[in-house]
C-alpha cells in the first residue's frame, strides 16, 4: 500500500524527471512540450502507480500485454484519459490483444508483427500509434529490426496500410548512449518520421538533446523493481 511518505517521493521523483527532461530541452534549444513522458510501470502494482496518476501524469508503459491487461483496467476506470504505451516485444498471436488495450506500440520489428496488427486492425477501429523498433547496435538477441531491414519493414507497413509515427531503440549497454541516439534521429529523418522513442533512466537528458520526443522512464520514477 501507499503511504503518504511514498506520495512524497514519487512527487519528488516525478519533479526530478520532469526537470532533468526541461535542461535535456533547453540545452538543444528545444520545446519541452515536444517531449512526452512515458512512466514504464512493469513488475509495479497498481498501489505504485496510483500516486503518480495523483501528480497528474497520464502516460504509461508496459513490456508485456498480460501483465498490462491484469492491472490496467481498474486503473483506467478511476482515470479513463490514461495513455498507455507498450514497449516490449510483441509476439504476433497477442497482436489482437496489444491492439485492444494499448494507446500505442513501440516494437513494431518484422514482418510478420506488420502482417498480425494489419489483420488486427482490420477487426477492430482502433488505431494505436505505432512505432518501428531499430536494433540500433545491430547486436545478436536483441529486439528490433537490423538498421538495414528499416526501408523494407516501412514499406511493408504502408503496403498493409500500417502508418508509422516514428521509430524507438534501445541503445548497448555500457557505452555511451549519443552516437545511438543521433543514428535513429537520423534514421527517422530519412524516412521523414516524426517521433523518436528513446531514452531511459540512465540517459534520458542525452535522448533528450538527440531529439527525444518519447523518453521512456521505469525506475527513476518507481525506484528499483522488484
Ligand atoms: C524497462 C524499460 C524501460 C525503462 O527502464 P528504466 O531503466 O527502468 O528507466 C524503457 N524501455 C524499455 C523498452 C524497457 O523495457
């Protein structure tokens, strides 16, 4: 349960983040409104959550569809105007099921995902934004799409009548983060796409100057998981 000591925090928390992504956009010159973010709630209960629906935020992620489907609607009932992001991999047979409860999806990866959301779209008027995942570091078990796959994924998409708002990475760990981060911005210009999902809390204010427009940030905001 919350107490009134954790209400603090999260405020002090959330206050923090919020600062920390208002320097990342003074310092490239950019509007703070043009960054959204996204509080990643998974493996934290709806008593976790609450507090920060209390502070006002409205948009949160989550990395698997079960997990999301067993807390998320009693939360939406007390806040219907909730925005929720799915971040994590989307195995194509609960496509149907991202489709119905998510706001937008930001792992968007093969084939196969285009073909299962296309078909899922077509049952459904629901439209979630959706963004395509880049295995910006082309690294081996990684989620996303190998940089060099994006132009036929995007054209696949528009074949199936997909429209991509913008692309999301998560960049190696251990390095720094910015050369990353500018490669999807570039990536995303090319294909003239808008938004640009990128940045945790080890490196959001970077993600940020890179041009941000979607930080995704769990534990900065919760503390530790689990
Ligand atoms: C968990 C997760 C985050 C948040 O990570 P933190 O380091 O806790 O901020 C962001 N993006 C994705 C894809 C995640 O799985």
């Amino acid at each position: 349960m919350a107490t009134g000591d954790d209400q603090t925090s999260q405020a002090a928390r959330l206050a923090a983040v919020q600062e920390t992504i208002a320097r990342g956009a003074k310092k490239a010159g950019r509007d703070v409104d043009d960054v959204t973010l996204i509080a990643i709630s998974k493996m934290h209960d709806a008593a976790a959550i609450r507090p920060l629906i209390a502070e006002g935020l409205r948009v949160f992620g989550e990395n698997r569809v079960q997990e999301a489907q067993g807390k998320w609607p009693e939360l939406r009932e007390d806040t219907p105007d909730i925005e929720l992001h799915l971040v994590g991999q989307l195995q194509s047979n609960k496509a149907e099921d991202a489709v119905a409860l998510f706001d937008a999806i930001h792992s968007v990866d093969r084939p196969s995902l285009v073909k299962a959301l296309a078909k899922a779209f077509d049952k459904t008027d629901r439209r979630p934004t959706l963004f395509v995942q880049v295995n910006i570091g082309d690294e081996e078990q990684k989620g996303g799409c190998a940089s060099g796959d994006l132009p036929d994924l995007l054209e696949r998409a528009e074949t199936a009548g997909l429209e991509i708002a913008g692309l999301m990475c998560v960049p190696p760990l251990g390095v720094a983060p910015a050369p990353y981060f500018a490669l999807l911005a570039k990536l995303a210009k090319r294909h003239e796409l808008p938004a640009l999902s990128m940045g945790m809390s080890g490196d959001y204010e970077t993600a940020v100057m890179c041009g941000a427009t979607h930080v995704r940030v769990g534990t900065a905001l919760f503390g530790a998981r689990g």
